[in-house]
C-alpha cells in the first residue's frame, strides 16, 4: 500500500485529529501510537514520510529514527513538546529532516508535509542524468553519490540540498531560496540548514573545517564552487 504520512505518537486525542485533517486534504495518512507497531506496518506499507514523536511511551522516538535509519532513507520529521536545542540537534544528527514543536497548527503542519511530499516527488524531474563537479559525480536518476568513484551514503535532506548546489554551482543561493526550493517552505530555520552543511561537508570534503567545495557567504547563504569550470 503507496501512503503519503506515518504519523507516529502515542497521543492518540491529537494524533486522530491530525490524520483526519490530513486525509480531508488528499494527502493519504495512517497513525500509529508506538514504535512496535510502527515497524510492523513498515513491514507491509510504505509511506513517502513519517512524523514521528520523541516519547513514545516505554520507548523514544530517537532511537526508533537510528533504527529506521539502518533500513530506509523516507523523510522523517519529529515532532515534539520538547524546545531545547539539545533535542533539536539530536533528532537532525541522528538523520531526521526537519524539527516541528508541539502545540503546531494544523494547516502549518499540513503544508509542510505537501512541500516536502512534493520535494520528495518530484525533485528528480527535469534534471541531467550526471551532476559533476570537483571530483564528485551525482547520478540523478539512481540518487547515488560518488567521490573518485567511491560511491558515499547521504540521507534524503543531505541529497536534495547537495542536489541544489551543484544544479546551481559557482552561483552564490541565498538562505530562503534553499529553504523553499530544498525544503519546499518557509519554514525551515538557519539551524536545520547549518546541521545539514556541516553533514554534507564532512561527507564530502577534504578538510570540513576548511571547505574548498561548500562555501559559507556570510549574511547571504552558500555557493558550491566548481574550480574546475
């Protein structure tokens, strides 16, 4: 079964209405109220992105992000009371695309999820088979990164803004243009953006702390430069 949102939180008054309201709007959506049973219906359906929550009852939305991240690379957007940066950076390093606090407002979440859902879609239309740039080749039909023919592991978010870059190599991108064409919305902040740069450059960089490819524009956002052209 193709589903369009996993909603994963176990309180179930909010997580109903939020997979109600979705469903009303076209963008199919199931819940489920633990991590158990959200692997099990990994097992038999496969939603395009998951909203997951931090506490789970006995068990955290943490660790159930590292674990789904050993098998699959589906968006996943946490969902949480909890407002420290500790947590936000948490759920970004362990391989989660996007940070949303809790209480949200439906009609935000809701157009979030469509943006990504269509990011997601839709975001190897149009483009050459091969990106190039320095050493590094990006084969867009297949999503796959390689170094020197090394192929190198990027999550979902990593991908799409590497993709980005090097579509617009040598040409300086500012912030809210990466926010709504990486992301799809406005919504994004400079933290998930930063997390995401450092990811990228010390998968993909020589000296991360000194990059030669993905440079920081102070003020305005980032260039991926191509020496080679």
């Amino acid at each position: 079964m193709k589903l369009d949102c996993l909603i994963v939180d176990d309180e179930i008054a909010l997580v109903e209405t939020t997979c109600e309201y979705f469903n009303m709007f076209e963008v199919k959506t199931a819940f489920v109220t633990s991590a158990k049973e959200c692997e099990r219906f990994l097992s038999e359906h496969e939603p395009s992105l998951i909203l997951l929550d931090i506490n789970l009852g006995d068990s955290s939305g943490f660790d159930l992000c590292k674990k789904l991240r050993k098998t699959t690379q589906i968006p996943i957007l946490f969902i949480s009371a909890r407002s420290s940066d500790d947590d936000v950076l948490i759920a970004l390093n362990i391989g989660g695309d996007d940070y949303i606090q809790k209480p949200y407002t439906l009609s935000i979440l809701l157009a979030k999820v469509k943006a990504v859902l269509k990011r997601y879609g839709n975001d190897m239309d149009n483009q050459p088979d091969v990106l190039e740039f320095g050493q590094i080749q990006m084969d867009t039909k297949l999503q796959r990164v390689r170094i020197n023919n090394a192929e190198i592991q990027l999550k979902t978010m990593e991908y799409k803004l590497l993709s980005y870059l090097a579509k617009n190599k040598n040409r300086i991108i500012p912030k809210d243009e990466l926010f709504q064409n990486v992301w799809g919305d406005s919504f994004v902040g400079d933290g998930t953006l930063n997390v995401h740069i450092r990811h990228l450059r010390e998968k993909i960089e020589k000296d991360p702390k000194n990059p030669q490819l993905i440079k920081t524009i102070w003020g305005t956002g980032y260039v991926l430069e191509d020496a080679n052209q």
